[in-house]
C-alpha cells in the first residue's frame, strides 16, 4: 500500500468507526454470553442452549398447544432445523409430538414430565450464568436502560421484518 493511497485511508475510517465498533461489540458479547450458557448448560444438564429456548417456549403456558411451526418461528430456525431439534429432544425424553385435533398437517410439542425437571434445572443454570455475564458487569443505574435499548432495538427489527 502506497503513503498516499485514499481508498485505503477511507476503508480504514470505515472499519474503525465508531459504529462498526459499537456493533462489534454487541455480537461479540451476545455471541460470548450464549456460548458460556450453552457450555454451562451441556456440562451441567446435558442440554443445549437452543433447548432450553424449546422449554421455555413450551413452559411458558401450561398446557398450551406449541406446533412446530410456532417453535421455528419463535426461535428463527429452519423447519428442518426445528425438525431435527425436536427429534433430538424427543430422543431425550425432552418433549413429546402430538398429532394436531384441528389440523392433521400440523405436529404439537409438549414438554414431558422430565423435560419439565430438567428445564428447571437448566433455568437455574442459565439464571446464575446471565445474572454473573450480563447483570452484574452493568452498574445498577444503567441495567434498565440498557435493557430497554435492547427492546426497542428488537421491536424496530421486528417491525421491518
């Protein structure tokens, strides 16, 4: 690269701008916190982070019929993605299918009684790891900010979507 080279210099300002930073930032501890959750998770309950977002999911309402459908919506995977999931879950006695009463198409996913203990296994885990990576970093004054940034960024997200 030559001294006088006023692309390069542009292209540097746009890689160490402050908002090429900021967002960096923003993926790298989002991508870091998950990672530590997943690790946490597999080593203490023997499941995945994306599982325990399936458990959630199915925990939040007892008794409310989830399809398949619902679950990769809700969890931006693939049908196959989702598919191969539940297999896995249910394989582990995670979950169970259902056939749908009102359409035969459709599949429901319920949470199995130890699904059910080891989401909140899982839940306490995941508690411990998000308060220790993601709360106590934050001083106190700038959690609820912080937090509803996040919401206000999702909403504008799922806005344009």
């Amino acid at each position: 690269m030559s001294a006088a080279d006023p692309q390069g210099d542009e292209a540097a300002r746009a890689a160490n701008s402050n908002l090429v930073r900021d967002f960096g930032l923003l993926i790298k501890s989002a991508t870091r916190l998950e990672q530590r959750i997943d690790a946490e998770l597999r080593r203490e309950c023997g499941i995945s982070h994306t599982m325990l977002e399936v458990l959630i999911r199915l925990c939040r309402q007892p008794g409310e019929e989830v399809s398949q459908r619902q679950l990769a919506d809700d969890l931006t995977l693939t049908s196959g993605g989702t598919t191969r999931l539940i297999d896995r879950m249910e394989q582990a006695g995670l979950v169970r299918r259902l056939p749908s009463p009102e359409d035969r198409r459709s599949v429901l996913v319920e949470p199995t009684e130890h699904g059910r203990t080891v989401f909140l296994q899982a839940s306490a885990v995941h508690a411990r790891v998000v308060e220790r990576y993601f709360v106590q970093p934050v001083a106190p004054q700038d959690y609820a900010p912080l937090t509803r940034a996040l919401s206000q960024i999702e909403g504008a997200l799922r806005e344009d979507a």
